[in-house]
C-alpha cells in the first residue's frame, strides 16, 4: 500500500488547488518536450512524476516551476490572493511569486546552493531575501533548520563545499523550506547517494512535507521512491503523460502496457 | 443496520500487455453488501480471487467494471471511480487495509510507526504515543523494540506491529488480508478479540483468513468466491 496515506491530513476540506496544470505542451522546434499535460495539486498532496530519460519529465517540472514558459497551455498556482496565470505575469512578478511561494530542491545541490556562502549564510541568506534584518533571529532560524536537517549547528560555519553529498543535498532543502513555500518542486532529490543515505533523506523529506503541509511535485526515475514519498503518480513516456491515479494503483494493478514494463523491471 | 460497504456488478480482468496482451478474467458479477458490526469472510482456494477483491475494495487495484461504494461519513463514495484524492480521504478516515506485511519505513520507530495513524487523525502526541505502547505490548512486542526501526525485527515481530499500527485507529470499514498468517496461538487470540472489538465498535470487516480456527471464531458471515470466480478462470 502507500507510504503515505495514513500520514498526512488529505487536503479535502482545501476549496481549490493550489496548482493547476492546463494543456501544458512544450516543443524543442519540431520536437516534443511534452505535451498536453493536464492535473491539478491540491495542498498537502504530493504528486509524482515517473519515466525513463527523455520521457518530458524536467521539461514538464521546468514549465510548473515558473522556469521556463510552456508553448501552450497554462500553469496555474493559487496565490494568497487569488488564482494567477504563473507564465502570464510579468517577469519580475513571476520572479518574485518564485521566490516567496515557489521552492525548487535541484538534482545537483551545487545548482541549488551558493557553494561560496556558509551552510549558515546559505539559509539565513533566504530570510534577507523576504525581508529580515534582525541578525540575532536570522541566526536563530538558521540553526533550527540546520538542525530540522540534521546538520550540526557546529557546522554552520563552513562551506557547503566541505560537506558531504547527502549533508549538501539536507542544506538544501533546508535552502529551499525555510522560505515557507506553499508548493516545492524536487528533481531526483535522491539521485547520485548512497543508499543508506537517500533512506535518511527520504525519511526527512516524508516528515518535512507531513508537518509543514506543504504540497510537492517530486519527479523521480526511482518506483520506490514514488511509492514512500508521493500519493498520486503520472507516468510519463516521449513527452505524454500515459497513465495516472493512486500511487499504490498505478505501482500495483498498471493499465498501461509501458507502465507494465516499468514496473515488472523493479521490485516496488 | 446500515450498509457500511456495497459492491455492484464488480468484474476484474487484468491485461498483461507485454505478454501478448494476455488477459486474465480473474472475478466476475461481484455483488454484495457487508453492514455494520459485521466480519464477512471471503472463503474458497487461493488463486481464485480472494485477495484480488480486497484491494479492489481498498482501490489498490482497478475495477474493469461495477462499483464499489463506501459509507464514508453521511455519503456513498464510489471507490472504483473516485479520484486519488477523494480515495486518500476516504482510506485515512474510513477504509483501511491490514496485511501481514509492514511496510518499513527508515529509521521510523516501531513506536511511531504504530502512534502515526492517531496521528494522522490529529490525536495529540503524548495520547498516541501511549496507546501506542499499550498495543504495543498487548501484541507482546518486548519494550526494548519499541525505540527500534522494525527493518532489524523478526517477521513476526513486524507482522505485530503491523496489526497494532493497523488496529490502534478501527476505522468503520476494514479489510483484513490474513493478519493472522503464521502467529502462534496467544498472539492469533490477541487479533481475534482485536477483530472482535472492532465489530462491536460497529465497524464491518471484510476478510481473508487462511486459518480455519480464526475464521471460525471471527466470521459472523461467509461467503464463497467461487460465486464470484471469472467463467474463464474458473
């Protein structure tokens, strides 16, 4: 059964999603990036989005991210004071709304963190951007996410350079939540560590997401990731989304012949 | 009493596409109804399609027809068709599945594992976790595990904590895949009353059980799958 499914408040009572993914195609010139991908993400939920390499799957998360603009079709994300078209606004709104509401937890934590900046400066740098001055409380909140990520505060100090692939990649997510964004996109947030260490990031990033509901799209290669972390699942093959539903369902009774193959491949 | 769970014209046909497109006719015209403080057993060999149906009913596996509708507070959800979400809503207030096997999770206490679904249903920390412990210990999980992740347990030990994870929060419709394989004598005695309490709490159960003693003393109704079986598979 799912990992999750018993965790975590559903978000039925929440009156609209939070996300809304209208007809979103994306073309490379003559090719297919994705293609008329369609779902909505209400809060808390956390949705996951399998497939082989170059089946759209970071074309697709790139375009609900706000980074790049889609062909067709509309991203929509349910701001505090109503609905906004994330592709229609203006670019130093969109930035803005990427900013405060958005967070983005990259593959490569080099791409997500300033590898020149202190784990510390790394987090606190976050709560400068939303408009902190106190340096007292920035320290503060910097050392309780370090510790939220089990990262000594003993550490806050150092370069991320310095740390370890599964202490970089906890940093930054760390990076990522402190702002208290509403939707969180992960890229292979697992990919590149060891076993035993992705475990521990797994288990961090399935409590994280529990206690501070936020909701997520988490895109991943890995079905067993999918299976602990996420609730609802899309499977994606050369830029279309051919099957989607239950996490447990679509891992445990596919319908469609690719997912079949997917997952006859691997014990899930 | 109130129908808690029914069942209408389901059939079950799996296709295996890189098999030729093979299918398998597994169940067929399923139709029943199971009512509050009722344990309905389904009976009959396996492969005929006992399991099958439970996760049809749990929505784990998809209905090719029919619907499977749930009374989850003052209204029928159908399973079979319902989106993700609202089967998420309906699985963590009313619908739950107990199996033989836990799913590990890393690290995760067997404490916690078996205090989350309270949890999830906004009991505050210190009560769940001391009806955590309290079932605990009914299913003689030895006081030394509870800090421990099951990933190091005994089979059985984890089978336990999956039966006190599953019955600590009864909810009003519950699916029982042989919780009782492979328990000695004293902890089968423990899910039997457990089982039972549920039923009287008015919860209606629907299971499978592979041991004659247990369905025995826990079936208030039988029914024979064979009834249900695919011509086909049959």
């Amino acid at each position: 059964m799912s990992g999750m499914d018993m965790l975590r408040d559903a978000a039925a009572l929440a009156p609209s999603p939070v996300l809304e993914c209208d007809a979103v195609t994306r073309m490379y010139g003559e090719r297919i990036g994705c293609r008329n991908v369609g779902f909505r993400l209400w809060p808390g939920e956390v949705l996951g989005i399998v497939g082989e390499s170059g089946s759209g799957k970071s074309t697709l998360l790139r375009c609900l991210a706000g980074l790049d603009a889609p062909t067709s079709g509309r991203v929509i994300f349910q701001d505090e004071d109503g609905a906004v078209d994330v592709h229609a606004l203006p670019e130093p709104r969109r930035r803005a709304l990427m900013r405060r509401a958005l967070g983005i937890v990259h593959q490569n934590p080099r791409d997500g963190l300033r590898m020149d900046v202190s784990a510390g400066g790394n987090v606190g740098e976050r709560l400068m951007d939303r408009g902190e001055r106190h340096y007292g409380r920035i320290r503060d909140v910097a050392v309780d996410w370090l510790r939220r990520v089990e990262i000594s505060p003993e550490r806050m100090d150092d370069l991320p350079r310095h740390f370890s692939g599964g202490m970089q990649q906890r940093l930054q997510i760390a990076r990522v939540l402190v702002s208290g964004p509403r939707l969180v996109f992960m890229d292979e947030p697992t990919g590149g560590l060891d076993v035993s260490v992705q475990a521990k990031l797994l288990d961090l990033l399935r409590n994280l997401v529990r206690d501070l509901d936020i909701a997520a799209v988490i895109v991943t290669h890995d079905l067993a990731v999918a299976r602990l972390l996420t609730d609802r699942l899309m499977v994606m093959k050369d830029g279309h989304v051919v099957e989607q539903g239950l996490t447990d369902q679509v891992l445990d009774d596919p319908q469609h012949a690719y997912t079949q193959l997917l997952t006859s491949a691997v014990l899930v | 009493m109130t129908d808690l769970v029914r069942v209408n014209s389901v059939a079950k046909e799996f296709v295996l596409h890189n098999q030729g497109g093979a299918r398998l006719a597994v169940l067929d015209h399923v139709s029943f109804a199971v009512k509050a403080g009722e344990c309905l057993v389904l009976h009959g060999p396996s492969g005929a399609g006992k399991s099958t149906l439970l996760r049809l009913l749990y929505g784990n596996y998809k209905c090719t027809q029919g619907e499977i509708l749930v009374r989850h507070h003052d209204r029928f959800v159908d399973i079979a068709s319902a989106d993700p979400r609202e089967v998420l809503e309906v699985r963590r207030l009313t619908l739950s599945y107990v199996s033989q096997f836990l799913r590990v999770i890393p690290r995760v206490s067997a404490l916690d594992i078996v205090a989350a679904p309270l949890i999830a249903r906004g009991v505050d920390f210190s009560t769940a976790q001391k009806r955590a412990q309290d079932m605990l210990a009914r299913l003689n999980i030895p006081q030394r595990l509870w800090a421990l992740a099951p990933a190091t347990f005994s089979g059985g030990e984890q089978q336990r904590v999956n039966i006190a994870r599953s019955f600590i929060a009864i909810t009003p419709v519950m699916l029982l895949d042989e919780p009782t394989a492979s328990l000695d004598a004293q902890n089968r005695d423990v899910v039997i009353s457990l089982i039972d309490e549920a039923r009287r709490a008015g919860s209606a159960l629907v299971g499978i059980f592979h041991d004659e003693t247990v369905r025995e003393r826990a079936a208030t109704r039988w029914i024979d799958i064979h009834s249900f079986t695919a011509a086909e598979a049959a």
